[in-house]
C-alpha cells in the first residue's frame, strides 16, 4: 500500500478505498504512513463522510466500511470471514451504488476474503483487478480470487499504478439493476435484520451450524466459490470455514480434557479421604475410577497432539 500511494498522482480522479484486517486492540497509523508515502492524504473513514477523489479511505478496525452513493457508511454487521471491516462487503456495497463505475482490486493475503465481493462487482459492471500470485507476498487472497473467475486484469504490483490510472480514465459503463439478494447483503454489512425466508432464496441450507453463534448456515454457490451465511449474518468462504470448524473442534478437545483432568482431581482427592477412612471398598471404587479417568484423559491428550499434528500438515500445503 505504500508503493502504491507513493506512485499514484496527486490529481488522481477517484477516491481510494482500502480495506486491511486491522485489530480493533490497537491503534493504527496506516492512515498518517499511507499520508506521508505519496501525494494522496489518507483517512480513516467515518459514518457519511462525503468521499472526493484523490484521497484515500480506510476501513477502520471493527467497522465494515461501505459506499452508498457518494457516503460512506460503517457497518456494524456481523463479521465476514472471522473479521470486520472485511472485504467482501466493501466491493458488494461498491457493486450495489456505483458498480459500473468501480474498480476493484485483490492484492496479497492469505485466505479468500475478498472473491467473493469481486465477483459479485464484476456481474455489475466494475473492472476487476488482481495481483499475480507469484508476485504477492501472500498468494491465498489472488489465488483464491482466480479459482472464481477470470478478472479483466491480472498484474504483478509494480505495474498496478499505471493500470489504475488507465482504468478510471474510460467511460463508465451502464449502471445494472441490484438484485435482491444484494441488496440484503449489504444490509446485513450495515447492521440490518437477518431473514430466514431471505437466506432461503439465497442459498440451500446446509447441515453445518455457525461458528460463531452456532446456527444453521446456507451453503451459496458462486461459479466456483462456495460459501456460507447464517441468517444472524456471519459468513464465511468454504475454506475459512473448514479453519473456523478445526479451532470449534480444538476448543472442544480442549473443554474434554479439562474436565477429564478434574474428574481426576476429584477422584483421587476422594480415594485419599476413603483410604484414610478405612473405608476399603468405598476407596477401592474410587482408585479404579482415578485409573479410569486418567486412561481417558491420556487418550484425549493423544487426540489432541495428532489434530495439532494434522492442522500443521494442512497450514504447510
């Protein structure tokens, strides 16, 4: 983001919206670092503050930043792929107000937020660009943007600046009616209700629950992206999902184990006050419980070990 502030012109005609995942525990200076890299002033962005060309605006932490005409708007929305301000929301809002005049851009990262949004801008008319994997730091985000479908451009970042400034000098396309489906996505972004009835025309339910609040998720189909969205408004790319599911799995392993560990605890501390009793049957009855429990608990500390094991397996292909 710093090169790419420092190469824009300082007459550049269009607002620069960024999206980063940034943690709401910190404060960020991206905004007065992206100021200092070039000639664009950098904002973080705030509820219906007017947007202007050549400036840049980022989403600030735990906000979804959304366009709406020439506003932008922060949603307080569910998360999407276990973040917020998230990607995806931002090119659906740009889709929804002003796609035929949009461009969107993918650039490094890990995971797959960010595919899904640039499809939908792409069905309404925004050019579409992504950075070449090989040339990205993190190649998850284009990678993954690529598997949807095939955007107007892919370029490696050096060569971004130039095609940003070609792309907002065409005409403007015609502007495409919002489908309803959209339309309640970006609602959802901004804070609305969530629909069950809506979430159905969407999507099938699927069988998998919400990591989040534990609801059923609809299983969407975009091209080739498969996603989920429960009807409380979280969503996620199959893949965060599948990440989201291990760390659930990983808590509950855990939550096993500690009250294995208790139950072990308990039973020794009630084996020791039978035996000092002299009540031999009632001591013996809780030694082998002990035993029991610690024979289970051994097992479980295996179990953990070997998902740990497999979950490092996956992160490194």
């Amino acid at each position: 983001m710093r090169f790419l502030a420092s190469e824009l012109p300082g007459d550049f005609p269009a607002s620069v919206l960024v999206v980063i995942h940034l943690s709401p525990h910190f404060e960020s200076s991206l905004d007065a670092i992206l100021t200092q890299a070039g000639p664009l002033p950098a904002h973080f962005a705030a509820d219906d503050m007017t947007m202007e060309p050549g400036r840049i605006y980022i989403g600030p932490p735990d906000s979804h930043m959304l366009t709406d005409g020439d506003k932008l708007r922060l949603g307080q929305g569910p998360r999407e792929n276990n973040t917020r301000p998230a990607i995806d929301p931002l090119f659906r809002s740009v889709a929804l107000c002003c796609g035929h005049r949009g461009v969107g851009a993918v650039l490094t990262g890990t995971l797959g937020d960010g595919a899904s949004g640039l499809h939908i801008l792409h069905e309404y008319g925004g050019l579409t660009v992504v950075q070449d994997p090989d040339d990205a730091a993190f190649s998850g985000m284009p990678e993954a943007a690529l598997t949807q479908f095939k955007p107007d451009h892919v370029t490696s970042l050096a060569g971004m600046p130039a095609l940003f400034r070609r792309l907002v000098s065409q005409p403007q396309g015609n502007p495409i009616p919002p489908s309803s489906d959209l339309v309640y996505e970006v609602d959802l972004a901004k804070g609305g209700t969530g629909s069950m009835s809506q979430m159905d025309r969407i999507g099938e339910r699927s069988l998998l629950a919400c990591p989040d609040c534990h609801g059923v998720m609809w299983e969407i189909k975009e091209g080739d992206l498969l996603r989920y969205r429960c009807h409380v408004g979280h969503a996620y790319t199959a893949e965060l999902m599948s990440l989201a599911l291990d760390e659930n799995l990983r808590r509950a392993l855990d939550s096993g184990l500690r009250a294995l560990d208790e139950r072990v605890a308990l039973s020794q501390k009630l084996y020791k006050q039978a035996e000092h009793a002299g009540r031999t049957h009632l001591a013996e009855s809780w030694r082998r419980k002990l035993v029991e429990c610690e024979r289970e608990a051994e097992v479980l500390r295996d179990s953990i070990k070997r998902f740990d094991q497999l979950a490092a397996h996956a992160v490194q292909q």
